[in-house]
C-alpha cells in the first residue's frame, strides 16, 4: 500500500483527494447539519458538541472545492450546509456584532473572541462560497469591510491580532493572520475580479516577505509587538499553542512562497518569483530531515532544529510550494523536492487504512496521538495543495 504512485498524474491527484472527502463524508457528516469537527483516526466522533470556526471556514472551503472540481451536488449541498454552521458564529449583538467567535458549543459562543486569523478564513469561505452561487459579492465585500473595520492598521500596513469578548485589541501582533489575509485576498480576487483584493494581497506580501523580513535574517518571523519590532520570546519553550508557535515555521515559509507565485500569476513580478524560490531553498536547508526525511515543524533563531516533529501540513504545503516553483523556474531541484516530500508522506503521514493524513508524527515517523482531525484540520492544507498543484498544471493526463 505504501508504493509511491505516480505524482505528477492528475489521476492521482483527483483519485487522493476523493479518498480525502470520501473520509469526512462517511464520519463528519453531522445528520442534526453541519459537521462534526472531532474525528479520531478511525473516524469515530469524540466530541459531538463542539465546534470551532477555523474547522467550520476551512469545511466551506473543502466541500465548495470538491463541487468545483466534481460537478457532485452533494458537495454543493454539503458547501451549503458547512456555510450556514459557519454562520451560526456570527456575534449578533453588542461591541462585536457582524464579527465571528471562535469556538461554540452546543450551537452557543463559547469562547466570543475575535481573532483576525479565523475572520481572514471567513473572508476565503465567503470567496469560495461565492465562487460557486452560494452568496453574492456583497458577502465577500462585507467579510474584507469587517477585517478593515476591526483589525486594519493603515500605517503599519498589516492587520491586529485579537479583540476579546469584551471588544478590546491586544497588543499582540503576528504574521499568521495576515498571512492567511493574504490567502483569503488572492481568493476573493479569483471569485471577483476586483482589483482591491490583489492590491491587499500585494501590500501583505510586500510588508512581511520583504520589508518586516529584514529584521530576521530574511525569513518569515511569527511574533511580534504592537509596533511591529520583533518578538523573539513569545511562547518560546510552548508547543501547544498551533496557531502561536513560536520559532520560524518551515511550513510558514514555504506558505508565503506559494502565495508570492499565485500572486505572480495574477501580476506578473520577478521579485516575487526570486523570493519564493530564497524562502522554499531556507525551508528546505533548515527544515529538511536529513537523518529521517520529511519537514520539521520548526527551527530557532540560530536556524537549527526546534521541534522535530512532523505536521502534516507543513509537508502538504511545501510540496505545493515546490511544484508551483518547478513549474514557472524550471529547475529540476524544486521538482526532486515535491518527490521528496511525497514520498515521505506516503510512507508516514497518509492513512492507507481509514483515509486522509495523520495530524503529526515524530521525527522518525512513529505516531504520537489518534485524533485524525481535531479542531482546525479537516484535511484543508493536504486537499488544498492538491487543488493547487492541479492549478499550476503540467501534470501527466493518462490514466
């Protein structure tokens, strides 16, 4: 089961990712509506009440590209259901109205804080909603409004973090969340048209791959201050906060670098081309596993390994990187890195028995826990950057 297919065939690109869709048909699927966001490895559901906004974004995002890719109405439907639960989120009174809460329980706010990193996958969900007829460009115009509104800061360029269920922004800053404005930008330029998005889009890839990378050696940072100087100790020695970690992200990089060539493709700069090809070469020479193969999840400030385990979207995420750089540079050493990255991946991290990829493994590939997709997952970054390798093209047709 383990043998490499072929991964450079649209065949099993498409066949993959059904296997992916056909997990969280069978065991997601909440019959009350919506989905469930707590599945174990065998798909068994252990928590049933649950929900977190990143999980219900990203589940628009799937089903809305599984019926764009598929024609399946099901997936239409299922998209459709999968908005309506991320709606469910949605403040509808007091400082925070309009803005969306990041986790509920029992279809009530649990936790009512607003996190620019949840309302930048909002504004993706609306796109890809969009994109298929689900809502109207207003919907996507309002989810970038509210992020203007509540979390902008024109003079630095770049979005706040957090405001608390009191209505009050923290001082905290980080790239994560505008990294995935980014993302949701490019997104809603491709359901829209509008120039707005790209220009947004622009302005993030200019402010944190260029101009705020100076301050670290020339690869992504995570933390920052309120004014933006660095952060270099914020949970430092903390491995449990997966949407703070601390150290430079191997992932992050190679992330950025997909995004500066989708953006490329849009607006054609050479700069952004160079660049994605310096992140995607540093990812590679600090992050690459060369006792055991795969990418580490992280490496620290003196560029040596921090943690060592391997997170399945950091591979996911870089063999995309890797292809869409092989595709528009043509040198072979970003080729050899999508192989690489696969095949480590089909070795270790995807479930051949029940479907979809393991969350994390250790360095040498052995498991360390048995939720298949906890709270943010649902399989966004592995199918995702099979939708995108499709995007760039120059994949085998036989089959």
């Amino acid at each position: 089961m383990t043998q490499l297919p072929d991964v450079e065939s649209l065949r099993f690109l498409q066949d993959h990712v059904a296997s992916t869709l056909a997990f969280y048909d069978r065991h997601a699927i909440d019959p009350q509506g919506g989905f469930y966001h707590y599945l174990k490895d065998d798909g068994s559901v252990y928590n049933r009440s649950h929900r977190h906004l990143v999980s219900a974004t990203r589940l628009v995002f799937t089903q809305a590209m599984a019926y764009t890719h598929t024609g399946q109405a099901r997936y239409l439907q299922q998209a459709r259901q999968a908005l309506a639960q991320m709606e469910s989120f949605r403040h509808a009174q007091g400082p925070l109205a309009g803005l969306f809460a990041w986790t509920t329980e029992a279809g009530r706010i649990e936790d009512g804080t607003v996190m620019a990193y949840g309302q930048a996958f909002v504004l993706l969900a609306y796109a890809h909603a969009h994109r298929i007829g689900l809502c109207d460009e207003e919907a996507v115009a309002q989810a970038f409004e509210r992020m203007e509104t509540a979390f902008f800061e024109p003079q630095q360029r770049a979005y706040a973090d957090e405001i608390t269920p009191l209505g009050e922004r923290i001082g905290y800053r980080g790239q994560n969340a505008n990294m995935h404005m980014c993302e949701a930008c490019l997104a809603a330029y491709e359901a829209t048209g509008r120039q707005r998005y790209l220009e947004r889009a622009q302005l993030l890839i200019e402010r944190f791959v260029f101009e705020l990378a100076r301050q670290s050696q020339g690869l992504v940072w995570e933390h920052y201050r309120q004014d933006w100087s660095l952060d270099e100790d914020y949970n430092r020695g903390n491995r449990d906060n997966i949407f703070k970690p601390w150290g430079f992200q191997t992932g992050h990089q190679t992330e950025w670098a997909k995004l500066l060539l989708i953006a490329h493709g849009h607006a054609p700069q050479l700069p952004y081309v160079a660049r994605a090809a310096e992140l995607q070469r540093a990812a590679w020479q600090h992050g690459w596993d060369p006792l055991y193969g795969g990418l580490i999840y992280g490496f620290g400030t003196d560029l040596r390994p921090y943690d060592t385990d391997k997170y399945f979207w950091v591979q996911a995420e870089s063999f995309a990187s890797a292809w869409r750089l092989w595709r528009v540079t043509g040198e072979a050493e970003f080729r050899d890195q999508y192989h690489a990255i696969w095949a480590w991946s089909w070795a270790h991290l995807v479930d051949h028995q029940f479907g979809a990829w393991f969350r994390i493994l250790a360095a040498d590939g052995t498991k360390l826990e048995d939720t298949k997709s906890p709270a943010g997952k649902v399989d966004y970054h592995t199918m995702g950057a099979c939708w995108d390798v499709m995007a760039a093209g120059g994949l085998r047709q036989q089959g």
